[in-house]
C-alpha cells in the first residue's frame, strides 16, 4: 500500500511539473489585427508610425546616403572641436586621454599600427555618421547637423585630408578621398553579395 503511494505522489509531481513547464496558451486579442501588432501571438506591441521610423532611421551611408542638409568648414569647426571634444580627444586631436583621432598614417603595415581618423577610417561620411550618433562621449545626439559637418571637417582637416576652408555639406563629403579608403578587402563569404567601391 506504501509503495502504491508513493508512485500516485511521485506521478502526480511529474504531472504537475509537466503543467507548470509548458508556456501559456495565449492568443491574440481578436480586436487586434496582426498588421497593427509586432507579436500577435502574445497580443503586445504594435507597428511603429512613420514618425517613430524616422526619428531612428539616421544611418549614413559609405555613399552619404541619409546625410541631412546641413554645411560646415574645418575654420568653423574648430570652435565646436575645442568646447565639445578637445577635453577628450586633446587639443590637437593626439594627447587624448580617449581615442587619439590624428596621425599614425603609414603606420598600418608596421609592427606599431596607430588607427586614427587619418590612418585608418575609410569613409568620411560614415566618420559624420558616428559623430552624430555618439559624439560627444557625455551628451551624444546634442550637436547640430551644421556643428558636425564643421566638427567632421576639423577633424579631417587636422589630418591633413580638406583644407581650412573647404566646405562639407551632403554633396562634398561623398567625395572625400580617404588616405586608406582602399585599404580594405571585400567580404570573402559566399553568402555575401559582391558590393562595387563607390
């Protein structure tokens, strides 16, 4: 009788355990449709509007693809470079304490490479790119399109890449030749499509 018990309590532990384990069978709400919901299965979420996309949708493009109107020049943008990145990046783009942006060109092949804006970053528009998303370091996304351009510029120009005076605007920078635009290889993978140097 003992025994007999025991396996009614140890079957009734499995079936419970068995109950508990699986997920909820939930559906969706029958007034949300799918379109208006991300996950109709759970009924939670919904489609972002086209405001929402927009407000996230700032990537530039290698080809300056999503660069929005705007202009600046390395003699304007010396002034946003030393209220809003000189306390980082020093004063003459080289004394850091963070990431040092000027130099190190030609320093790629030897035993002490130096990535720098200057040696290293193939793209001029994709350096605004990340200006706008992550500089500065302590308030990222608070500098104006035409403060970027001119930032963008300076940093360019302390590389020697533009001149003083050049301007930077959608058209410009595009055109931009990095010293190591050509520096890197195409993604080898099979499953990677071929993509044509601009």
């Amino acid at each position: 009788m003992a025994i007999t018990r025991s396996w009614l309590v140890l079957g009734a532990a499995v079936a419970c355990s068995a109950t508990l384990s699986r997920p909820p069978q939930l559906s969706a709400s029958p007034q949300r449709s799918e379109s208006a919901s991300q996950t109709p299965t759970y009924g939670v979420g919904r489609a972002p509007t086209a405001a929402e996309l927009s407000a996230i949708d700032i990537d530039v493009a290698p080809d300056g693809k999503g660069l929005p109107p705007g202009r600046g020049t390395a003699a304007a943008g010396k002034d946003v470079y030393t209220r809003r990145c000189e306390t980082c990046h020093g004063p003459t783009g080289k004394e850091g304490p963070q990431d040092v942006l000027v130099g190190g060109q030609g320093s790629l092949n030897t035993p002490s490479p130096q990535k720098t804006v200057g040696s290293y970053w193939p793209y001029a528009t994709t350096l605004w790119d990340y200006i706008r998303r992550a500089m500065p370091f302590d308030h990222p996304g608070t500098l104006t399109a035409d403060e970027i351009y001119a930032a963008t510029a300076y940093v360019l120009f302390m590389n020697g890449v533009v001149g003083d005076h050049d301007e930077l605007n959608p058209q410009t920078l595009p055109q931009v030749q990095m010293p190591n635009r050509s520096g890197f290889v195409a993604d080898p993978r099979p499953d990677i499509p071929v993509k044509r140097k601009p």
